[in-house]
C-alpha cells in the first residue's frame, strides 16, 4: 500500500469512523461486481460536513453508484430532509437502494434511474447541495442544471476534476478530460458562482474536487 493509502486508513479510522452501514455498503457494492470508485471516507465525511455547514434539507446527486456518497450525505439530512440520486444503470440503483434500505435512509433518499439529463428536467429546485459524479463528459450539463436547481448559497462539489494531472492537457481528446475542461472553463465564467478546485491524494489516487458557492 502506498503511503497516502496508509494514511487515509489512519484518518478514516482515526477521524473520519464510518459507520457499519457505510462499511456494509463498500462491501455489497464489491460483492455485486460494481467498480470501486466510490469518494473515500474522508471524502465522504467532508460532503457529510458541507451538508451540515448549508443546513441542507434537499441534496441532489447525480451518479449514485452503490450509495456510498449518498448514504454520508443522507446521514447529515434531518429526518424530514430529502435527497434524490440520479443513476443510469438499474444493477447499481437496486444496490444502492438495498444499501441505502440497511443504513435507514430509505425514506429520505431515493435513487432515480435513466440517463441524468432525462431525469434533470424533471427535478424541482431549489436544493442546498448538488454533488456531481457521474460521467465525466457531461459535467458542464450537469453543472448548469445543479445550478438552475440551486438556492443561493447553495454549494455545488463536482468530484474528479484533476484526473491524475490530465486536466492541464489542453490538448486532450479524452472525452473525460475535455468534459473536466469545459466545466472548469464554465465555472470561471459564471458570475453567479464562487468556486474553488482542490488537489487530493489519497486511496483513489491523485484527484481533486471543485466545490463551488451559488452567490445569487
Ligand atoms: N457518487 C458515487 C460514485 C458514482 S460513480 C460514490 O461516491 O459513492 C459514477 C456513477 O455514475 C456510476 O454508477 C455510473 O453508472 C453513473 N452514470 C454514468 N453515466 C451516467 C448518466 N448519464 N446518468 C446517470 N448516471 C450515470
Ligand atoms: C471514475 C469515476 C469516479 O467518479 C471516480 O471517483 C473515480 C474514477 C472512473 O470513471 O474511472
Ligand atoms: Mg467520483
């Protein structure tokens, strides 16, 4: 293990402490064959903080995986809270739901399934959190409607936006890196955010995370 591997372990279990139904869900997640890209536990835990620091009540997620994310940022939702996942693929969304089911969240999230930018038009705003990670071709999309979708002061986290460095590539045809660079591009030229984009080593790797204040 490399040492920022070590280190996450040392703060997830130090700091971070998931709980059992988080644990459960990595590991059905794995046991179903789905890929293991979930956000890392302290990844989790600061969308757990963020939703706490914006009083959330309504998050929105696009790319729900096994319900990993969702489950950190349900879990800082009060009980009449609500959040909406949006997922493409039906083996995932039942995962996640059964994930979802064990850490008792069932009535406060729900998993959508279809392409996000079918369900998107059908969402009604205004929520405080949208977290963006799904394919990375479509963030600027994405962006544009969690920001139509958004109150102001509202945060707006879009995950995997360094991509291992690939992101400075200007002259990148990967359709990931090009959805990474037009977003990056849109947000600088949006008067109505405040963004930021944060480097992060770690058990994923070398990524990073945009988080973005909605202003007005
Ligand atoms: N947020 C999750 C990880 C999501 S992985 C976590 O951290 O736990 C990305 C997910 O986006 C995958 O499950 C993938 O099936 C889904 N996805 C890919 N394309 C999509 C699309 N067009 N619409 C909705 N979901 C999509
Ligand atoms: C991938 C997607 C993610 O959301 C992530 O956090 C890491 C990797 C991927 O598609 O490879
Ligand atoms: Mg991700």
């Amino acid at each position: 293990m490399n040492l920022w591997s070590k280190v996450d372990q040392y703060l997830s279990d130090g700091i971070v402490k998931p709980d059992a139904a988080l644990e459960a869900a990595l590991e059905e997640s794995d046991k179903a064959g789905l890929p293991a890209i979930s956000v890392s536990a302290t990844h989790g835990k600061l969308l757990w903080v963020l939703a706490k620091l914006v009083n959330a009540k309504r998050i929105l997620e696009v790319g729900t995986l096994g319900g990993y994310s969702t489950i950190w940022m349900g879990r800082a939702l009060p009980k009449d809270g609500r959040l909406i996942s949006l997922e493409l693929l039906p083996k995932h969304a039942e995962v996640a739901r059964a994930n979802l089911k064990r850490a008792g969240l069932e009535k406060i999230a729900e998993v959508r399934v279809g392409k996000a930018l079918d369900l998107l038009p059908q969402l009604e705003g205004p929520f405080d959190l949208s977290f963006i990670d799904a394919d990375k071709s479509n963030n600027p999309e994405y962006f544009s409607w969690a920001l139509k979708l958004s109150r102001p002061g509202a945060l707006i986290v879009v995950d995997n936006v360094v991509r291992e460095g690939r992101v400075i590539d200007a002259k990148s045809r990967d359709v990931n890196v090009l959805g990474v660079r037009r977003l990056n591009e849109m947000i600088a030229a949006e008067p109505r955010v405040s963004a930021t984009a944060i480097q992060t080593v770690g058990s994923k790797g070398y990524d990073g995370f945009a988080v973005a204040l909605v202003l007005s």
